[in-house]
C-alpha cells in the first residue's frame, strides 16, 4: 500500500506538499496521538523522529502583520516509509497558552524520551505520558526553565535550585542499590546508572545522562549554515563525518541544490571509513574492556590507530572532519590518495581479521559474549532502536538501502542482520559490516570519475531531512532555514533511541557484565545530550 493510499483513510489529515522524498501533513493536536499510533500499528510505519518548535512570532513580528500571525508551538512526528524511500511529517499545532497534547507514549513507546524532551526544552506537556520526570535538566535547573523558546536567550545565567529528581527504587530482602558514575574511569564521559540486585544478579537498570548537555540546538539558532556547520561536527566527535553528511544533506533538500558524483562518492568513502575506525574500535573494546582480554585490546586500538592516521592524512585531522561540507567537499581527492585510503582499508581488514580469529577461538571470551545483553526484537522495535543494535536483534533496517543518500542507489550495500540478539551478534555484526565496507571501497574506488566536487549552494527557507547510517546507527537531522539562517536545527544522534534499551538489556544479567554489555552497544553521552 502506498504512502498516498494509507493518507486517503485518515480524513482529519491534512497534506500540505511534498518536498522532495518528503511528505509534509498536518492533524489537530487531539488527533496526533490517535493518527501516529494507527501509523505505527496498522501501518507499520516506523516512528523516526519527534521534535518540537516554538512558532510564536515576537512582538514586533506580530504587529508588523497586524496581529494575524499564530500564536503557537509544533510538535512534529517524522514517519519513514522504507518501501517508497519516502518520509512522511505529521504536524500538529499547540496552543501558546494550552501547551499540551495527549502523549503518543502511551501506545508509542519510541517516543517516551522524545516527550520528556519536549517537555524539558519548550514546556510543552504530553498529557499521559507514564513517566514525566525530567529528561535534559539536572536538579540545579529550576522549574519552568525551557531553553529552547526563541525569547530565552542562550547565555542566560541560571539561579541555582534542588528541584528532586526521584530514581526507581526496588525493596526487599536482600536487595540492594549500586550507583555507578556518573564520573568513571578512565576517559568516558560521566553518565550514572543505577542498578537495583539481588546479590550480582541485576534487577533493574536505570540510567540518568545530559551531564554533557551542551546548548547546541541552542547556539545554532540564527547562525548561517556555515557557522553552525562546526557545531554539527562536534556533536558527536567519532561520527563527525556522518552528523556533517545529514546535515549537508538537509540544506542541499531545502535548497535544491545538486551535488555531482564524484562529491558523492567521496562522501561515501569517508563515511565508510569513519565506520571501518570506529568497528574496529568496538572489536577492541569489547574484547579488551569489556572482558579482559588484553591480547585483543593491544591489537585492536594499534590498528585503529592505522585509520586515525589515515585520516589526518586525508582530512588534516584524526576524526574524519572538514571533508563533508554544504554543495560537496571543502576539496578533492586525488587518486593516489584514493588508492592509499582503499589499500590502508584493506590492510586494517586483514589485520583485525587474523585477531578477530583468535579471539573466536577462546572459549572464554565467548562464554562472556553469548547469551549476555540479549535486546529482543520486539523490544528493539517497541523502543524504536536504530542501526547495528538492531540489526543484531534481526530488525532489517539500514536507510543506506531503505533510503539511499549519495551514491548507495548506484552502488548498494548488503544489509547484515543476526539471530541471536546478544553481545556476540553484536560483535559478529561489526566484523561482518567491516567485510561489507571494504568490498564497497574496493567498487567506489575503482569506479569513480573525474568532475568537480563542489556547488555553490543558493540558501533557501524552508525545511527538510538529512538522513545517515552512521557506524552507530541512524542520524537524522532535522532543519528549518528562516530568513536565511538557521531557525531551527535538531540533529538527533542513534544514541537518543538507544540509551533506554539498557533497561530491557540490563536485567537478568551480572553487574560484572554491564560494561561489556555498554561497550556492545558503544553509545555516545556527547551525541545523546547535545
């Protein structure tokens, strides 16, 4: 069936337009929970997105107009239709002075942290929602702060308050509560989770993050789509390359501007080789960190240091940034250096391989790995989990194929998914995916034509989607362009779906097999917070 059969059955829908592989609907808000739980259900149309706008005009805005502009905010749900690589957007308009709705969590649970965001942020209430506790804002926040309103102004300097943040509790004998962070070992960044056990086994867990909220949305309204261009970059910084693609991708939607081939498939070779780093990091971590296996932890982060190298070779940097930018690439690439990153690719392959064999063939290294952190796939779906988790959890979505971006229409990839749901299917994912990238390098490299790399994107208002399969799984980014600047920008990063799988994930399992548990999944405090 049809995007445009499906809409013919709802009558208190309204189309809009369709801006490219974007169809653009409106619903009252007394009808958005019932419309977007009948997509979901019947439909099968997986949820993507849900954000929030204040589209309140400013005094002198709305005098200039006579007073006829709307007083009101957005709440808008973006819906993807894999089978016709097409999006549908429905929006619904709330009141300035009733600011809520009824809650789409209650049947749509992939939404539940999308709602407590949009209550943090603009004030907006989703009325229902079976956990209203704060999302982004820590105990020093004071009530009624809401960052994201245009009349709050970003270096706003917040009185200090204690507003309680109560965390879930378990009584009983014998059960006890262990807080872990939110500052850890090492280098990763603080997030705390707490554990609810009886003796090592885990009963419930619950994390509490933003500790790295950093205003970014924020800091991008009224910059040019150059000057938010670095922000973007920094969002998240080993998906640098992917979060500068979907959002070069967005402006290029809204500005119909056409990026040649080449650019294209440039774009697609650092994208892949951002994956290859970051894959072989996490058959590092897991190995390494995550059980002790120190043998595959040496080896492993000495060969990604191999791409890190490459990569500041390439891009002037070890992250795979400044390459990806509005209209094309900040430059070309020759084909020597074309040949170098494909041969140092390979080589990464056959050494990570050759380590990947070894670590295969202990036995204890696979008796932590099997039947550990096991994310079933009606869970994966329910909480709207993206990219590799859920593809291990045998959810057969990648928009790399479902929606092609760049050049994947002309050169497709083959979408790898596992049965087993656990921390090994996890790992087999990364090495099978790595196998999949290199085949990929090896037909862009060889196929590539000469051509320019970049065109000079006009800037236009409006709004569109730039979409990415990142290494980590599905970025979308979310840009409305007024006046010429950025009016609205919400770059969601994977680890916004995927964070609250630990409570699915984590029970059932030892507190010993929670970081091993994490690093399966290795997501990002930086990316999720903004």
């Amino acid at each position: 069936m049809t995007i445009e059969n499906i809409l013919e059955k709802f009558k208190e829908v309204n189309i809009l337009s369709q801006e490219g592989d974007l169809i653009l609907t409106q619903v009252s808000r007394n009808d958005l929970a019932a419309v977007a739980t009948k997509l979901v259900e019947k439909y099968k149309l997986p949820l993507a997105l849900l954000f929030g706008t204040d589209n309140r005009k400013d005094p002198a805005e709305s005098e200039a107009d006579h007073g006829a502009g709307k007083n009101s905010f957005g709440v808008h749900v973006i819906f993807s239709l894999d089978k016709e690589n097409k999006w549908l957007k429905l929006s619904a308009e709330i009141p300035a002075d009733d600011a809520q709705y009824p809650a789409l969590t209650e049947t749509i649970m992939a939404t539940h942290w999308y709602e407590r965001y949009l209550q943090d942020m603009f004030g907006i209430i989703p009325v229902g929602h079976p956990d209203l506790r704060r999302l982004v804002h820590h105990e020093n926040i004071s009530e009624n702060t809401h960052p994201l309103l245009k009349d709050f102004i970003w270096n706003t300097k917040l009185p200090k308050d204690n507003v309680p943040y109560p965390m879930n509790h378990v009584a009983g004998e014998g059960v006890f509560e262990i807080p872990v962070g939110p500052i850890h070992a090492g280098i990763i960044e603080p997030g705390h989770f707490r554990f609810n056990v009886a003796g090592e086994r885990i009963l419930t867990l619950e994390g509490k993050l933003f500790f790295t909220h950093k205003g970014v949305e924020k800091l991008m309204e009224g910059k040019t789509v150059s000057e938010a261009l670095p922000f973007i970059e920094r969002l998240s910084g080993d998906a640098s390359a992917s979060h500068a693609l979907a959002y070069a991708q967005a402006i290029e939607k809204i500005s119909s501007c056409k990026v040649s081939q080449r650019a294209q498939i440039i774009r697609m070779i650092i994208a892949e080789c951002e994956r290859i780093t970051m894959h072989v990091h996490d058959l590092a971590n897991i190995g390494g960190m995550g059980t002790g296996y120190s043998f595959i932890a040496a080896n492993g982060f000495r060969i990604k240091e191999r791409m890190m190298r490459l990569s500041q070779e390439i891009c002037g940097n070890r992250f795979w940034r400044g390459m990806i930018i509005p209209g094309g690439l900040s430059r070309d690439l020759s084909q020597d250096e074309l040949n170098k990153i494909l041969k140092v690719a390979s080589e990464v392959w056959q050494e990570i391989n050759k380590i990947v064999v070894i670590a295969l063939d202990s036995e204890g290294f696979l008796d932590r790995l099997q039947y550990t952190g096991e994310l079933p796939k009606e869970a994966a779906l329910a909480f709207g989990a993206v990219g590799l988790p859920a593809r291990a959890s045998m959810v057969d979505r990648d928009v790399r194929r479902d929606h092609p971006y760049a050049a994947y229409k002309k050169f497709p990839i083959r979408v790898v998914t596992k049965k087993s749901q656990d921390v090994f299917a996890r790992y087999r994912m990364r090495i099978k995916e790595i196998e999949q990238t290199i085949i990929l390098l090896d037909t862009l490299v060889k196929n590539i034509k000469e051509g320019a790399v970049f065109n000079k994107v006009e800037i236009k208002d409006g709004f569109n989607i730039g979409v990415v399969e990142s290494w980590r799984g599905e970025i979308i980014c979310a840009l409305q362009i007024k006046n010429g600047v950025v009016d609205r920008c919400f770059p969601r990063d994977p680890s916004f779906c995927n964070w609250a799988l630990f409570g699915i994930m984590g029970p059932g399992n030892i507190v010993p097999d929670f970081p091993l548990i994490n690093k399966s999944l290795n997501l990002s405090y930086s990316g999720n917070d903004m």
